[in-house]
C-alpha cells in the first residue's frame, strides 16, 4: 500500500473533532467540536476558516436545501447560518433523554437526517440510532447502541452501513431508501484491539468505505464487498474521528481528529492532534446528501 501524503489545515485544533461533510452549495468543508461546542467551515478556495459558537455539544453537522446547515446539538436540533453565526433552534417531539447527547450522523438520499444518541459517559447499549425527518419528527430506528458513530450508503442506496465503536464493528443492513426500513444486520468488518476502534466513514465513488481509526493512527479503506482492506492512510495523530470526500471534483478527503484525554506527553508526541487534514487518495467520492426538511 502506497503512502499518502496529508497536510493539515490551517485551523486551531479541536478538542473533539468530527462529522467532517462537504457543502457543495457553498464550496465549503464543514466539521464541528463535540467537546468544543462550535461548529466549523473551511473554504479550500479562499482559505477562509469560519465558526459558530453553539453553547452546548454539537453532534453532527448536515448541509441543507436552505442557506443555513442542520446541527444536532447536544439533546434538540436548529439550523445555523454559518456564516453569520445565527442560530435558530426548532422544536422535535420526542425530545432525546435529558441523560444523552447527538453524535455522528449524515442524510440518506430522501433527505432524512440520521444521527446516533448516546450518554456522554457512554454507558453500554443505552443508545440509539435516530431518524430526523423532513417534516422535523424524530423516531428512534436503532437501539442497545453504546457509542453509535460512523454511517453511510451504497451507491444504489439499499444498504445502510453503520458503526456502534466499541464493538469495533462495521455492519451492514438492508435499507429501503423509500421507507427508511432497515433489516436483517450482518458483518462487514470486526476490527482488532491494535486496530484501534472504528469512528467516522464515507463511501467514495467505487463504492467502498473509508474509515477513521480511533487510536489506530490512520484511515482505512475497506472492500464493502469482503471487508478486506484496500488502502490506509497513516495519520501523525492518534485519533482520527471522520473523513469526508470534498473540494469541487471531490478528489481530497479531510480527516478530523481529536485531543481530548490525551496526556501531556502524548500531546508532545502527536502537536497536530486534534488538525483536521488533508490527502488526494487517488479516488473521489460521492456528492453529500441534504436536509431535506
């Protein structure tokens, strides 16, 4: 496997780096800080960086159909407007648990927004996976998660890919993209303890996954049909938490990462830890689906 060369950003570190997505609307690579309660945007073209202050966790970031982008926040929803850092909250019924905050989470190709819950202490198999949709109600789809991250889609969209982190497991489902069903669960890919566990991913235009290494120093990418790997990205950080495909032929993928709970002689190792970076792994990805609400 050849080596691929990343570069960071030049961004400020995040504590908790993640939901890397593309907004092709506005040409502009959006993440947010978990940790850090912000949500971010950085505009290859210029080298604009922007950030909004949230006030409270912050999940997951989704381009929409409107001028603003959707954020699930640490228990509720609200779409942002980046660029003037206005943020206007809506009302979901049910709410999530006061005992549990959003994470990872992407749109399907209906434009229903689909985001993990779980408890900040990440107690075993109390969360869930949810589904936001366009007409702003919520349902939980998927449940006795602990840490419910990384998800994508096949090409014909008819198979939900899913991560629970620390089973170190990628799953594969039956999606009905009209509906929303999922059935009938199987392996794809179990990772080892030395692997590190599996956190963020995307599909890229082959029809293959890429996959953030939690304490495993890279991203991996993966056979949807075996499992097998294919390619990595060795990363001079050891928590990689998502990647996205972006940039106008989707030919770059940006790579978050974090710096929480690292000591201080790890930080000394690892002074990008928490970057967001940047690599051309030879192959482009898919455009990011929209809210469609």
């Amino acid at each position: 496997m050849s080596p691929h060369v990343v570069t960071p950003l030049p961004f400020p570190s995040n504590l908790l780096g993640e939901g890397a997505i593309w907004h092709a609307r506005a040409a502009r690579l959006l993440w947010v800080d978990i940790a850090g309660h912000s949500v971010h945007g950085y505009e290859p073209a210029t080298g604009r960086t922007l950030t909004a202050l949230v006030g409270e966790s912050a999940g997951t970031v989704v381009p929409t159909r409107r001028r603003e982008v959707l954020v699930a926040l640490q228990r509720g929803f609200a779409f942002l407007d980046l660029a003037r850092a206005r943020l206007t909250p809506f009302p979901v019924e049910p709410l999530l648990p006061a005992t549990h905050r959003f994470n990872d989470g992407k749109c399907d190709s209906a434009g229903r927004l689909w985001v993990g819950a779980m408890s900040p202490a990440a107690e075993p198999a109390v969360g869930a996976l949810w589904c936001l949709h366009p007409e702003l109600r919520a349902e939980s789809r998927r449940t006795g998660l602990t840490i419910p991250n990384g998800i994508a889609w096949s090409r014909d969209g008819r198979t939900l890919y899913h991560i629970d982190s620390p089973t170190r497991r990628v799953e594969a489902f039956d999606f009905d993209p009209f509906g929303g069903g999922i059935a009938h669960p199987r392996l794809l890919r179990e990772f080892t303890a030395a692997d590190g566990y599996p956190d963020g991913m995307t599909l890229d235009s082959e029809g293959q996954l890429w996959v953030a290494l939690w304490d495993g120093w890279r991203v991996v990418r993966i056979d949807t049909a075996s499992g097998a790997t294919l390619a990595e990205i060795t990363l001079p950080v050891q928590r990689p938490t998502s990647c996205a495909f972006g940039g106008p032929a989707l030919d770059t993928l940006y790579i978050t990462s974090a710096r929480i709970d690292l000591a201080e002689a790890q930080l000394a190792r690892q002074p990008l830890a928490g970057a967001v970076f940047a690599s051309q792994p030879g192959v482009v990805g898919l455009p990011a689906n929209e809210f469609a609400g």
